[in-house]
C-alpha cells in the first residue's frame, strides 16, 4: 500500500527499493513447471483460507491441512 501522505510516501519509495524479490522470481519457476499454479491462485488460496476457517472453529489443524495439500495436489495433476 502507498501512503498517501507525500512525505511518508518518499520514504517508502525509498525503502520498497530494499525489498528482496528473489522468493518471488523463485515461484515463477514453480509456475512454470506447474503451468496452473498462477492461474489457479485464487483457487489455492480459497482452500487455504476454507481449512484456517475451519481451523479456527476448532478442526485439528494437521488433518485439515493434510486435506488441503492432498486437494491441491490432485486438482494439480490433472
């Protein structure tokens, strides 16, 4: 997010130029092997965000997402 005040806005110019993007040029790599890894990414993070739901209401975090990693690696080999 870009501040909207001018002067806390240099300075965050200033610093988002430090930011280290390596992890991110590193998942291009993934998508390029997982063709559908960027396309489906909303997808991917609606069945995260089901399974911390469901964690929160109190599911057994490890069975729930073993089920979501199980899920995304089915819809990925197809």
């Amino acid at each position: 997010m870009i501040p909207a005040n001018k002067i806390a806005a240099k300075a965050w110019a200033e610093e988002v130029k430090k930011v280290d993007v390596t992890p991110y040029i590193q998942t291009l790599e993934v998508t390029e092997a997982y063709p559908t890894a960027g396309t489906n990414t909303p997808k991917w993070q609606n069945m995260w965000i089901g399974s911390l739901k469901k964690i929160f209401m109190g599911a057994d975090a490890r069975t729930e997402m073993d089920k979501s990693i199980k899920k995304i690696e089915r819809i990925m080999e197809q």
